[in-house]
C-alpha cells in the first residue's frame, strides 16, 4: 500500500506511473533486435558495380533527331518520309555489326513523331536503340 502525504486520502492520484510504458518499449525493443537479423537474411549474391558515364559516340552509331515539329533527320539529313527512313533503317540494320541508333527528341516533340520513329526503328530489324537526354545539372526548375 502506498501512502499519500499531504493529499486527500479519498482524492484522484495526478500523476502518471511511466513504469509500465518503459517496461514494454525495452520488450519490443529486444524483439525487433532479435528478430530483424533473421528477416534481412537474403540470397548473397555479388551485384555489379554501376558507373554512370557518358555515352561514347562511335562513327558507326546512327543518330536520330526529332525537332518540335516532328520532322526526323538521319545523321543531321532531313528525311522526306516515313518510307525513306524506314529504308535507311532497313540498310543499317543488315551491316556487321549491327549500329546502335541514338533517338533524339526535343522536349517539345509531340510523343506520336517519337513513336512513329520507334515503330520504324522496330519494324527495320535494329536492336539496340538508345535515348540521348542532356545531364541533370541540379537545376530544379524544368524549364
């Protein structure tokens, strides 16, 4: 029993017994130590090491430009339409080895033009294609 001194013995106890709150916390606290080393247990496996550098241009690869109002030029030559370039597609795509084509689209490109490049690309045989963007200068504002 304890005793109250200087209150009323038949009064409301103000105080709040934290014994019981702390005495739980440091029980959950040794069950997630216990428990998360077994959870995290994973395959080991050796994952490779990622490096982001710049693409390195070489004289083989094809670029693709698309400018805003969706015309398309082969290695900076306009093409006339989507039959010329899907000719030219069609030749690169037979050389060894194969050329990897580089799409570059301005940002206001409507996303049709891009598509329809990507749909001539795919239906020409080529199997690498690649997006050019320019770097992330840390600039939050997009425009």
């Amino acid at each position: 029993m304890a005793m109250s001194v200087g209150q009323d013995p038949g009064g409301a106890i103000a105080s709040i017994n934290t014994t019981p709150l702390v005495d739980v916390m440091l029980v959950l606290l040794i069950i997630f130590l216990i428990t998360i080393p077994v959870i995290t247990k994973t395959v080991k496996v050796d994952l490779p090491k990622a490096v982001n550098i710049p693409t390195q241009t070489k004289p083989e690869n094809i670029s693709i430009s698309v400018n805003k109002q969706g015309d398309v030029f082969w290695n900076d030559k306009r093409v006339a339409d989507r039959n010329e370039l899907l000719g030219l597609i069609e030749a690169a795509a037979v050389r060894k080895p194969q050329p990897e084509i580089h799409i570059r689209g301005d940002r206001d490109t409507r996303y049709e033009a891009i598509g329809r490049v990507m749909y001539a690309i795919q239906r020409g045989g080529i199997v690498k294609v690649g997006f050019l963007t320019e770097p992330d200068r840390g600039v939050r504002g997009y425009r």
